[in-house]
C-alpha cells in the first residue's frame, strides 16, 4: 500500500506539473514571439513614418529621395483634392488617380490621423503595396490631397516570418477593425485572426471546433497591432501523454502492490516488462525535516534503484541523500530544507553519486505538505537532469563562439599592431647588419624588440585558444585577477575603439574561488561588451567602466566581483525580465538576448550567482552587476565513503 499510494501521489503531482509547465512555456512562446517581432518591424515602419511627415504639397524635399529603396519603401507620392497624382516618386503614377482608394475617401471625409490600407498597384517592387497616407491641407486649412508613401508589404511579412519559427505560431499585423496588414507563420485555425486580447498573453479557450489558441498582443504604433497565435496543442498533448503515462504508472503499481508474486518481478522463467511506474521521469518520495534542519525520508518509490542505483532499503537509511551529494555543486544560499521553512516549493539541483561511483546531476523539487511539532512533512521528487545540462554546456559553447565572432574585428587590430612592428624592427635590424660592425648594436636592440613582441602575440594567440576551447575542464580554484586580465586580453581593443576609459578596483590578494577560469571570462566578457553596448549612447567623456572585487567579511565564504558602468541602468521592466532567454533592449541584429541568460546558468553551474542592479543614485554609475562566487575551499573533501572525493565533471551548467 505505500507503494501505491506513493504512485499516485507522484502521478498526480507529475501531471499537474507538466500542464502548469506546457501552459507556461505556451504563453511564453507567444509573448517572445511578438516582442522580437516588434523589434524587426518597427524599424520599417518607422521609416515609412518619417518619410511621411517630410512630404510636401510639392513633393518630397531634396535631400529625402534617397530614403526610398530602403527597408521595403516603394515610393512616395501626393495627390490632390480630386484624387489626382500630381507628383510622385515613381513616374508612370503620374496623372492616376486615386479618388476611388479608401485612404483618400476616408481623408476626404475628414480623417486627420493616420491610415494604413492594402492596395494592388502596378509597381515595379511587385503587384502589392502597403498604403501609409496622411491629409494635406492647404493655406486655409482646407483638405488639398493626401500623401502617401507605400511599403512592400513582403518586407514586414519576412520580418514576422522571421519571428515566426515554431510549428503552429503565426504573427499578423493588424489594423483595429482587425484586418490583417501583413502576416507571416502558420495561419491560426479557422478563416480569420482571432481579436487581440486587451493584455496579453492569454489562453483562450476552444470555440467553434477550434483548438484553444495561445494570443499575445503589443502596440506597433497607434491603431495597430502585433498579435502572435500560438496552436499549443503540441505542447499540451505532449504533457498530456506524460500525465496519461504517470497514471498508467499508478494504476500498475496498485494492481501489482496487491499481489505479493508481482510486486518486484515477474514469475522466474517468465520474460516480462518492469513496473511502468520505474519508466517515470521523477521518482517521488515522502520526509520530515526536524527541528534541526535535517531531512528524513520515510517513503521512496522504488524506481530509485533504476534512477540511482541505490536500492528503496539503502535510500531509508539515515543520511544516505547528504553522503551521496557533492556539496560542492550545491548552489550559494540557504539549503533547500531551510527554504522550506519560509516557501511553500523549493527546488536545487546538484551533482549526485550513483550506487556504481559514477556521477549524475539531480533535480530535487520539495513541498511542504504539514507543519507539525515534530518538523515539517514534505513530498519531493528526483529527476536526473544529466543530459539536460549538457546541452546547457553546447548552449553556453555557441555563445561563447558568437562572442568571439563579434570581436573579430578587434582581435585582429590587437594582432596586427605586434606584427607590424615585428615587420618594421627586421627591415631596421637588416639594414643596421648591412653597416657592418657598426650597427651591430642597433640591430641587436632590433632584435630584442621583434622578441618581446613575439611574446606579446604569442600571448594574445594562447589566451583566444584557451577561451574558444569546447571541452572545458574541471573545477577548480581560480584566481579572479586572472580572470580579468584574461577578459581585458581579448575585450581590450573593442573596449578602446568604443571609447570605454576602464578602472580597476581588486584587491593585492583575492582568495582563490571555486570555478573554471575560460567560464568566468566569459562571464565577464557577457558584462563587458553589454556595458559597452549601453556607453555608446553616452558622450565619449562619460563612457567609464570600473570592475572592483571584495572579499566577504567575517565567517562569510564568498568573493564578490562587481561590473559597473556610467550607463543609462536599467529600467524597471528591463530588470524583470533581463536573465530571460531571447530577452534583448538593443536593436534587431546586435544581440540574440542569450548573453547574460548564459551568464547565469554558468554561474548557478559553478555554485555562485549573477545580480543585476542599479547602482546607488550619488555613485555616478549606472548598471551594476555583481558576481558572487564560493571560496575555495583550502583541500580536498572526502567522498561518501571515505575516500577522496572524485574531482568535478566536466562543466554542464544549470538552467
């Protein structure tokens, strides 16, 4: 019976889990769709805007036609009061007349704002056109005609088709009687798009025989509209069948439970599956955390022999899950039992020895299901993550490659400035051996600076093939002004082009931390180039960057390593959603927003954490991040049995 009932329990908080978790992701797939699809279509638009609002009765001033061609523009043009075209970008309109289009009927009739309408005109950028129009009024204030400028309309469907990647998501830029302007993805189902929400994003429910839709929505500019339609089928069906397959597993497991023959193993000589409830993703299990903070488990199912090796018996014993973790993959903060003590959830993830020696990575998600005088009760579950930071690590490996690719320009100045006075030392050296005895001298002074500059590009070479090295290695300690110089190395000559004037603040003696020196370069790397990023907005003078360290006082075992900039910081709304993937403020092709999401799984993968903030008001400074790492610790822990501790696996960081 307590295998059952810890079946059904797990199946039960594993289904709910998975739909919480397909309904999120849903939302958040629809929400990121539309905001990257903001940022490739504002800038077309805007264009076309500006262009817009520098026409004159007479056409476009001089200076201005230039802007046409670019960014999907076709052409500009004004009419007049009757409709007529009396001048236009592109001649053969001429002479045409557009009284009958919608956009001069409605200026006519007095609509000053404004208007976007879709028209087929022969052009040479192809059959369709996008209509931006605005009135003209004449030295009395009466309506003479319209401006117009059109805009490919292939140019913003490529940009919302862009921003469209997943099966089943479209995006559609709408005008407020709902029709769509341009689109780009899947079709929702049915014949049109569905009404924008007031605030998105929202899962509306099923109607018509429709599958429910996932919308999100955001002003482009006034009276239109970005909506992003996500079918989530595909991601609920698949939590679906998780749920149906924990159930099943629950429904098996009692049915066995109550037959003593099959509770473990089919009949001897009789080839048959194992329990599905040992196929389950997470094996549940039930505790009490005591008033000393220790955590007791009473119950585990036995899918823990599968997952870790270690049999249901051999889990029970007191301290088994302290001995099997490595503390030193632990993350900083409070343990997840004294979490417990003020939140409903807590969650960690750590690096576990399996029963065979071997290491894995393990999630472990608790809740408090009583409080009693005796501890507090709780229900948790285990789930190998292994693979899952393995891909963290190819995550962090293309960034890092990315990076590299951005400073191209720079690496290659820092390199050349070495070999061009190599070049010019050995036509001098050569020229003072042709004098002789006599130039003995100079040529051996030559000789000495081609060396020393040998040396310096040889050190800038091994620093970018340490940093581009895929297979990171273990562990260890690392000394943080190592690290700096390292990051100045390779981000110094993209630093001095920008202007950036850099101060550092570290300590003569900094501790070791616990880390992998090429993964906190990166990390300040990530920092670094951001922080430029945002200085160029500001005069050449005020573009500072200072990086400072401090080591924890008194019994605290953390260093802490601060990137601040004299930035614009970062706004409110910034800072909410500023670690998300894909989350970016710079403009459409500066930045992938997968910069500072890596910084913090690399961070969370080394046991420290990334802050972001603002630095305090009388400062002067702007943003500021702070790195908080683990000391080192002074030797080598032992293992749960004993014996040494096996050193830490290759690097795959938390998500």
């Amino acid at each position: 019976m307590v295998v059952s009932g810890l079946a059904w329990g797990a199946a039960a908080w594993f289904a709910q889990d998975r739909t919480e978790q397909a309904e999120q992701a849903a939302l958040a797939v629809a929400e990121g769709a539309v905001q990257a699809a903001r940022r490739q279509v504002a800038l077309p638009l805007e264009t076309a805007l500006e262009l817009l609002a520098a026409i004159e009765p007479r056409g476009l001033p001089a200076g201005w036609a230039g802007r046409l061609g670019r960014e999907g523009l076709q052409f500009a043009a004004v009419t007049d009061a009757n409709g007529r075209v009396t001048w236009s970008s592109h001649a053969p309109l001429v002479g045409r007349s557009l009284a009958e289009r919608e956009a001069f009927a409605r200026h006519r009739a007095g609509r000053a704002e404004l208007l976007l309408t879709p028209a087929l005109l022969d052009l040479p950028g192809g059959p369709r056109s996008l209509l931006a129009s605005q009135p003209l009024a004449d030295a009395r204030g009466s309506f003479a005609g319209i401006a117009v400028v059109a805009l490919d309309p292939r140019r913003l469907e490529a940009a919302l088709g862009d921003s469209a990647l997943l099966p089943g998501l479209g995006l559609a830029l709408l005008r407020p009687d709902g029709m769509p302007l341009a689109s780009g993805g899947a079709a929702p189902p049915g014949a049109a798009w569905p009404a924008p929400p007031q605030a998105g994003p929202l899962l509306r429910p099923a109607g018509g025989g429709l599958p429910a839709l996932v919308l999100a929505t955001m002003p482009v500019m006034p009276e239109l509209v970005l909506l992003a339609a996500y079918d989530p089928r595909p991601l609920a069906q698949a939590a679906a069948e998780a749920g149906w397959l924990a159930w099943l597993g629950a429904l098996l497991a009692s049915l066995l439970a109550l037959s003593l023959a099959l509770l473990r193993r089919p009949p001897a000589g009789r080839p048959g599956a194992q329990p599905l409830e040992e196929a389950l993703p997470a094996v549940g299990y039930r505790g009490i955390i005591d008033a000393g903070g220790a955590l007791r488990l009473t119950e585990i199912g036995p899918a823990i022999e599968r997952l870790t090796g270690w049999t249901p018996e051999a889990a029970l014993r007191p301290g088994w899950r302290l001995r099997g973790i490595d503390a030193a993959s632990l993350p900083l903060g409070p343990e997840i039992e004294d979490r417990l003590r003020r939140e409903a959830t807590a969650t960690a993830e750590f690096r576990f020895r399996r029963a065979d020696g071997a290491w894995m990575w393990l999630r472990e998600t608790l809740r408090a299901t009583a409080r009693t005088t005796a501890g507090i009760e709780v229900a948790g579950a285990l789930e190998d993550i292994s693979a899952e930071r393995e891909l963290a690590l190819q995550a962090a490996t293309a960034a890092k490659f990315a990076t590299l690719g951005e400073m191209a320009a720079g690496l290659a100045h820092e390199l050349n400035q070495p070999i061009a006075i190599m070049s010019l030392a050995a036509e001098n050296a050569a020229e003072a051996l042709e004098e002789g005895e006599e130039g003995l001298a100079e040529a051996l002074v030559r000789l000495r600076r081609i060396m020393a500059q040998a040396d310096r590009a040889k050190a800038i070479v091994t620093q970018l093939r340490a940093f581009s090295r895929v297979d990171v290695s273990a562990l260890e300690p690392v000394d943080l002004g190592a690290a700096v110089q390292g990051m100045m190395v390779l981000a110094g000559q993209a630093l001095r082009d920008a202007g950036v004037q850099v101060q550092l603040r570290l300590p003569d003696v900094l501790p070791p931390v616990v880390g992998q020196i090429i993964l906190v370069e990166q990390v300040l790397l990530n920092l670094v180039l951001n922080a430029r990023d945002a200085l160029l907005e500001r005069p050449p003078e005020r573009r500072r960057l200072r990086i400072e360290a401090e080591v924890g006082r008194g019994e605290s075992e953390v260093v802490t390593l601060r990137v601040l900039d004299t930035g614009p910081g970062l706004a409110p709304e910034v800072l909410e959603k500023l670690f998300e993937p894909f989350y970016t403020t710079k403009p459409p092709g500066l930045g992938t927003g997968l910069g500072l999401s890596i910084s913090r799984t690399i961070m969370r993968g080394l046991g420290g954490r990334i802050i972001a903030a603002n630095a305090p008001e009388d400062s002067g400074m702007g943003a500021e991040f702070t790195l908080v790492f683990r000391r080192a610790a002074p030797a080598t822990a032992s293992g749960p049995d004993g014996s040494a501790a096996a050193p830490a696996p290759r690097w795959p960081a938390a998500t």
